[in-house]
C-alpha cells in the first residue's frame, strides 16, 4: 500500500489502523498521533501533528479533518 494523501480517508472514522496509511497532506510525512477520547475501535477525539510543517490536523467526533491549514474553514470542495 502506498502511504501519502489519502482521500478515501477523508470523512471516515479515525482508527488506529489508519495511522498506516495517514500523511500529512502538506509534506506526505509521518502523522503523530494524540488521543484525546476514544472508543473500542475508534479515536473519537484528538489530534495528528506533523512535527515537519508543525501543524495539529483534529479529530472530532472521529473525523479527522486532514485538510492543509491554508484549506481549513473553506466551504465547497
Ligand atoms: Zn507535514
């Protein structure tokens, strides 16, 4: 499996499996994951940091919202 922008991931719940198949969207590199809340099987809330572009992506209500920092708050994809 190729590791990078995922789209398929985008608006489904965060697993921990996903963290395989995560990247950042800014610079394809590794995702840290922060745990704030989750369930048997899914990250309900928290955040992925990409420690490169210093940038926090959060998960809410186990979405991850992956969209670059300059794409956040934007409507109409
Ligand atoms: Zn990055």
């Amino acid at each position: 499996m190729i590791k990078g922008f995922c789209v398929l991931c985008y608006n489904k719940p965060m697993k921990r499996e996903l963290m395989e198949i995560l990247a950042c969207p800014v610079c394809k590199g590794d995702l840290e994951l922060t745990v704030g809340e989750e369930n048997e099987e899914e990250i309900v809330a928290g955040s992925l940091y990409c420690p490169k572009c210093q940038v926090h992506y959060p998960i809410k209500e186990t979405i991850p919202n992956l969209l670059p920092p300059d794409q956040q708050g934007q409507s109409g994809v």
